[in-house]
C-alpha cells in the first residue's frame, strides 16, 4: 500500500508551508462551522480541495512559485511581531533599571548602561566612538 501511494506521488508536487496554512485554515472554518457557521462549512471545503488540488498538481514549478509568494508574506508577518516584541523590555532590562539607565546611542543604536545618580556625564558608545551627554 505504502509503494503504490509512493508511485502515485512520484512527479506530483506533494505539501509545503501554503499547503498546511490552507489546511489550518480549513479546520478552523470547520470548527466555526459547527457552531452555526454554514457559510464556513462552504469555505472550508473550498479550501481543502485547493489543498489537495495543490498536493496532487503535476505543475511543481507552478506550486513552488504560490509556496515562494506564500513565505514572503510570512515573513512580512513575523517580521512585523518581532519588531511588535523587541519594542517591549526584557525582564533582565526591567530589573537593571532600578540601578542603571539604559540609554542608546543617537549615531549606531547601540544601547548603553550608565549608572544612575552620576549627574550629567559624557558617554562614550563602545561600539561607534561617538561621545554625547545625558543625565544619569
């Protein structure tokens, strides 16, 4: 059973990433559906039969280019949560702020810990060489 499902497979384009969003996708419809949703009863058909049309396309160029335009939109998500996260401070950064400030550096965006209650200092960034002043 197992061999004839292999020759069945040979020279078709099988799953990716696009292929397991769609089918994500269609059991969350389905799980909508059950609670009164028949238009999402339509829609998660729909979708598992472009699923499967795509698993089972002979056109491999075709689906790699869908999987492809897929990924970069991904990313563009992801991209978009990570700097959403990176915005928020780490919880080592939170404890350190009751005895440092953390400033970053006007020129390269580096971040520096300064000591807190030294006044007005000058500080130099480690990384670009640029000096500038900030209370501390």
């Amino acid at each position: 059973m197992r061999e004839k499902m292999q020759r069945f497979m040979w020279g078709r384009y099988g799953t990716d990433r696009f292929n397991q969003f769609l089918m994500f996708c269609a059991i969350v419809c389905l799980l909508i559906s059950f609670f009164g949703g028949g238009v999402f009863y339509l829609l998660a058909t729909a979708v598992m039969i472009y699923a499967y049309f795509r698993m089972f396309s002979r056109n491999v160029s075709r689906r790699s280019l869908e999987n492809q335009w897929y990924l970069k939109k991904e990313m563009k998500v992801r991209s978009c949560f990570l700097k959403w996260k990176k915005g928020f401070p780490t919880k080592k950064e939170l404890e350190q702020r009751k005895n440092y400030h953390i400033y970053k550096c006007p020129n390269c965006r580096q971040k520096i810990r300064v000591p807190r209650g030294k006044g007005r200092i000058a500080i130099t960034c480690r990384k670009c060489g640029k000096e500038f002043i900030k209370k501390s």
